[in-house]
C-alpha cells in the first residue's frame, strides 16, 4: 500500500510539474486525498477532454507534393484551435522549423510550418511492427522558455492500420503518465481475449490500475476503410485534445483558414541540430518505444 500510494503522489506531483512550461499540459488533478480515487477521476477528465468541440479552428496538412518516403494518407492532419481573442491565425498554429541560433539557443522558424518524423520497428509479443514517430514544434510563450514540442507515436498492426497512438510532448520527462489511443478492432479484440474491463478502468485494454496507475486509455479510435493518420486537434495553448480518424465526423465547427507543412525525415533527434549539440533544456523523449507491457494488447495486432 505504501508503494502504491508513493506511485499516486509521483504522478499527482509530476502532472503539476508540467504545468510549467511554456505550452501548457492539462490542468493538475483536482481532489485533496492522493489516492486511486483521484487517478480515476483524473483519467475520466482526459477521455471527456477528447470530446471536445472547437469554435474556429486552423486544418493544416501536408503539402501534395510531399516526398519523404511514406505515403501522404499515413501523415497527421493537424487542427489548431482559434484562441477566442484571435483575429485571424490562432496563435497556436504557428509551429516551425527547428534552427538553432548562433548561440546554440534552439528557435523555431514560423515561415516554414514543418512535421518531423522517424520510423522504427518495435517488438509486441512475436511481432515485429512498424511505428511512425511525427513531432512538430512551437516558439516559447514566454522569454527564457524553451521552445516547445508536441507529436505521437503511432504503431501499425500486421495489416498496415494503426493500432496504437500515443501523444508525446516536450514535457514528458517530467510525468510518468502514458496517454494512449487504441483502436476499436483492438479493443474489441482485447475484450474477447482478457474480457471486461477491469475495476476503475474503462476499456479492456487498460491494465489493472494498481499496477499501472500511470496509463490511461483516452479513446477508442474508429478504423477507416484503408490504413492512414489520424487527425490531431491541439487546442488553443498547443495541447493536444484528441486524436481521431479521418473517417469520423469533423469536432471544429468553421475552418477560417487552411495551409500545408513540410514534411521532413529525420533519423535521430540530432538530425534536427545538424552540427550543433542538443540544448540540454529541450528534453524530449525517446522517439520509439513499445506499448508492450502497458498496454493488454492481444496477441495478435
């Protein structure tokens, strides 16, 4: 019990933690007692978050004659959320190239809107797979801050679709909290296998909540009728709200205004720095990872 109340306080006082940066998580976990209670309402307010509708909103893709070595329906569609005071581009969709400055100072250069992204082939169970990591960043909000990135990773099943996404964000050092979306086929799937979801979880595929108080399910996220990527709405400070497919219905109600990025292949985050050593204040974190072991995934994806 100990142990697990320790794991509770590390999560609640991480989650403050990442409130400090320059684009802003979620709000903290609200409640006075540290306990698993507090985690469940927690995960509750993330799945209500992705239900989220925007007023106005920025639909950014990438450009038609894009030629990074996958196919364009397998990239993000981004949506930026207006902020309510803006007259015409929100400010949260002026994301960039990533330059680094003649003081070894990282920058981001909003003329050139621009996705990054990397592949690598993880291992679930006896599977090989496929998982395409893409990160976008944005200028600090404030001076002295570092600048600010967000992307997920996406996991491919056997047959070309993804399975699994999982936000990523600049911030992730500083909380232990996995965030994930799966798939209705694999949910459905875990449900036949492991059966229903476990007490304080919503999906079967969740683990039990004490032994992973960390992950949380957000959504499930339908299957279109041929592999692709997601859309990813990010609301008016840059956080992500929620990741759907293309395939279901549209949660901004105008797009004032539309553009394309770059889309641009990168091996490995020095890549992003050319000659020049990563700034130690922009921590990101590993472009890959498995969601093996976090997740109860079937056996087959």
């Amino acid at each position: 019990m100990a142990i697990l109340a320790g794991r509770v306080a590390l999560l609640l006082v991480a989650t403050v933690l990442a409130a400090g940066c320059g684009c802003r998580e979620p709000a903290p976990i609200s409640g006075s007692r540290m306990d698993t209670e507090a985690i469940v309402r927690e995960h509750q307010r993330l799945r209500e978050l992705t239900l989220r509708r925007f007023a106005r909103a920025s639909f950014l893709s990438p450009q038609p004659d894009a030629d990074a070595g996958i196919p364009l329906w397998m990239t993000p569609l981004l949506v930026h959320e207006y902020a309510p005071d803006a007259a015409v581009d929100p400010c949260g969709a002026k994301f960039g190239a990533v330059v680094i400055d003649a003081t070894g100072r990282a920058t981001v250069d909003c003329d050139r809107p621009t996705v990054y992204f990397s592949t690598a082939e993880i291992m679930i169970g006896s599977q090989a797979l496929q998982q395409l990591t893409f990160w976008w960043f944005y200028p600090p909000r404030e001076r002295g801050q570092p600048i600010c990135g967000r992307g997920f990773r996406m996991t491919l099943g056997d047959g070309g679709y993804a399975v699994v996404w999982e936000p990523l964000s600049s911030n992730s050092r500083n909380s232990p909290e996995r965030i994930f979306y799966v798939s209705k086929p694999v949910e459905q799937a875990a449900a036949k296998q492991y059966g229903e979801p476990l007490a304080g979880r919503r999906y079967a595929v969740e683990p039990p909540l004490e032994e992973d108080l960390e992950v949380v399910v957000s959504r499930i996220v339908g299957d279109g009728p041929q592999p692709m990527g997601p859309i990813v709405y990010l609301d008016a400070r840059s956080a992500i709200t929620t990741l759907i497919c293309r395939c279901e219905p549209s949660q901004a109600d105008a797009f004032p205004h539309s553009s394309h990025y770059v889309l641009q292949r990168i091996d490995a985050w020095q890549d992003l720095f050319g000659d020049a050593t990563a700034p130690p204040i922009l921590r990101l974190p590993p472009a890959h990872a498995s969601p093996a072991g976090r997740l109860r995934l079937p056996d087959r994806l």
